[in-house]
C-alpha cells in the first residue's frame, strides 16, 4: 500500500489518539502531582504526524461530552465501556488547551460523535476532490475510505486505501456499514444479527448485496455457498428490525451542518 503524498488535509480522532496515550504508556505526573501522561502521549503523536505529512490544512477532533443520537435509539450503545478513570478525565481540558496554543483547529460538537464530524469534513473533501488523511485507531472509519480518503492506524501506523479495506475485512468500504450491521461490534455494544460472524456476513454482502438488497432477497440467502447459508434466511427474518437498528448505530453521519469546512481549518 503506497503511502499518500503529503495529503493537504489530515483529520485527527482525538478520541483515539487520547485513549492510546492513555492505555499505552506509563502514568506520569507533574511537579504538582497532576496527571500528565495521556497529554505528553497525544502531543507526540501529533507533532510526528505533523511533520510526516507537514498538512496545510487539519483539524483534531473529540468527542463532545453528553449523549448523541445513537444514545437516543438505543440506551444500550456503548454501555458495556467502564466509565472513563478520573486520571483520564482530568487531562482533557488541559490537553484541549494545549492543542490550541499549538495553533491547530480543536473540533468538538454537541450531540454526535467526533465520527460524524471527522465523517462530515471527509465527504467534503473527497467530493472536491481533495485527499484526505484520517488518523485514527477506529475500525468503523474504513467506511469512509474512497480515492481521495486513506486511513492511517494510530496504532501501528499503518496507512489502509481501498484495497486495504477489502484485504482487512474481505468487502469493499461501501458495504463496511452493512458488515458492521450484520456481525455486530462488542466494542460499541452494537449488538448485530445472532450467530453472524466475519464468514457468514462476508459471504452475504458478497453473495448478495448491502442489508437491503439482503432483506429484498432472503430466499436466496440458501443457495450461497458457506457454512449455515442453508437456515440463515430465516434468522435473519428473525432479527430484521436488529439488524436495521444496528446499521443506523453503525453508520457515520457525513451529513452535518458545520459552520467550518476543510478549506477553513488551516493550523495557525
């Protein structure tokens, strides 16, 4: 996989990139005893971002405190996290601060998720035909990825492309919603159909189609060829409105109405 070229826009999951630091590197403090580790982490990680890619336009974007609309369709999303460490918390604001005196653009909105925002600035880019580099550590994001959006892991730094997407989960990125839909994400509580693994929802998005396309054509779901296809119609059936809620969870909202878009976000 070829590494993009200097992208002019890089859109940064905070909320990865905070979690990371957190859980991936010893606790430090401060001469006053504040915790402090999560901040150095993140700070690196921008600044060797930053000077790999030397973008002339880039936001960082968090997570709003508070509910989204997710919340609101289904309680349960999400609910199966520990609630954040009081040692994480306290850095967010400094960390925030930080970031702006840095002169980079810090993104946060109310009601949705840092997802959608980062989703949102994506389309707009990709649709002007600008590429677009996303870091983040987040699975869901490879639904984002086009000709002009490339995902680099925070974790590994890895860069996944088109193909990148379809070697990691055996679909193309137009259909990583419907995979999400159909097996589930025990990280985001999203509870998916009963029984449907990688195997099986590769092998009907393939075989068939996206959920609707699937739900359009349930007798035929028997005459694809892997394991359980024979008796798959009907539990999914079953669990049709699950399954449909579960795309609504796993789909990221590239629709928002922000007052910025990517031609605005330039570091200072």
């Amino acid at each position: 996989m070829s590494s993009p070229s200097k992208p002019p826009f890089i859109l940064v999951d905070g909320s990865s990139y905070l979690f990371r630091a957190f859980h991936g590197l010893p606790p430090l403090t401060n001469t006053k005893g504040q915790d402090t580790g999560a901040i150095y982490g993140v700070i690196n990680m921008l600044k060797s971002l930053i000077k790999q890619y030397s973008p002339t336009h880039i936001g960082v974007v968090f997570d709003a405190k508070g509910k989204t609309f997710r919340d609101d369709i289904y309680p349960e999303y999400k609910a199966n996290r520990p609630p954040m460490p009081d040692e994480l918390r306290s850095q967010i604001a400094p960390l925030h601060e930080i970031i702006k005196a840095m002169g980079l653009p810090l993104i946060i909105e109310d009601g949705v998720e840092a997802d959608d925002v980062i989703g949102t600035l994506a389309r707009q880019a990709s649709e002007q035909g600008i590429d677009t580099l996303i870091s983040t550590g987040d699975k869901d994001m490879a639904q984002l990825v086009n000709e002009h959006v490339t995902l680099i892991n925070t974790m590994n730094n890895q860069l996944m492309d088109v193909q990148g997407v379809q070697d990691k989960f055996g679909i193309p990125p137009e259909l990583v919603i419907d995979f999400l839909a159909l097996k589930g994400d025990k990280v985001d509580n999203i509870p998916g159909v009963p029984g449907v693994g990688d195997k099986s929802a590769q092998g009907l998005l393939n075989g068939i189609g996206g959920i609707e396309a699937i739900y359009q054509n349930l007798d035929k779901i028997a005459e694809l060829d892997f394991r359980g296809a024979k008796t798959l119609g009907k539990k999914m059936a079953e669990f049709e409105e699950q399954a449909r809620l579960s795309y609504k969870l796993a789909n990221i909202d590239v629709d928002l109405n922000l007052d910025y878009s990517p031609q605005t976000l330039t570091p200072e």
